[in-house]
C-alpha cells in the first residue's frame, strides 16, 4: 500500500496535469499525446500541439500517461504514425541542438 503523503503510480500529478494543460493551452486544442514506455523510470508522456511544438512529460507510468491523456481536455492519444510526425514542427535550431556538439562548429 502506498504511503500517505505517496501519489498513486497510475495516476498524474497535479504538477503533471498543469504542464500538460498549459502546453495545449499554448499550442491549440486538438494536441496529440504518444505514451512511451521507459521502464522503471516510467513513461514519458509526448505531446504535440496544433501548431507542430512538441513538448513531453514524464510520468510514474504508462497507466499514469493515459490518465494524464483522459483527464486534460484538448488532448488526443496518438502513435507515432505519418500523421503524427508530419504534424510536428522542428526547427533548424531544434536540429542544431539534437545534432550535438559537433554539428554546431
């Protein structure tokens, strides 16, 4: 059993659920959400907004991550599928900054 002061690992916290609505809040209703699995570190939670920005949130958990998908509206579970990638917006600096140290000289 969970200890009081614990949060539940199926659940969001409320600092999770406020990032992720403050990102739909900026990027546009209709923002897709991919749970990813990261093992024992938990689930990253990946979003992308209407506008193409991605942003993520980690979670405790998948279950977490899909209870972070139900409870913020504005946001649809998705895959990473064409759709979803074509939606996405990444900017030469984005890809500066992804690309490491070499790729800046």
């Amino acid at each position: 059993m969970a200890e009081p002061n614990e949060q539940p690992t199926d659940q969001p916290t409320s600092r999770q659920l406020t990032a992720a609505r403050k990102f739909v809040g900026a990027h546009g209703e209709s923002s897709k959400a991919i749970v990813e699995n990261l093992g024992r570190a938990g689930a990253r939670v990946v979003l992308v907004g209407a506008d193409g920005a991605m942003g993520d949130v980690v979670v405790a958990g998948p279950a977490a991550g899909s209870a972070l998908v139900d409870a913020v509206a504005g946001l649809e579970p998705a895959q990473w599928d064409a759709e979803t990638v074509g939606a996405t917006v990444i900017g030469a600096e984005h890809r500066r900054r992804m690309a490491g140290p070499r790729a800046r000289n």
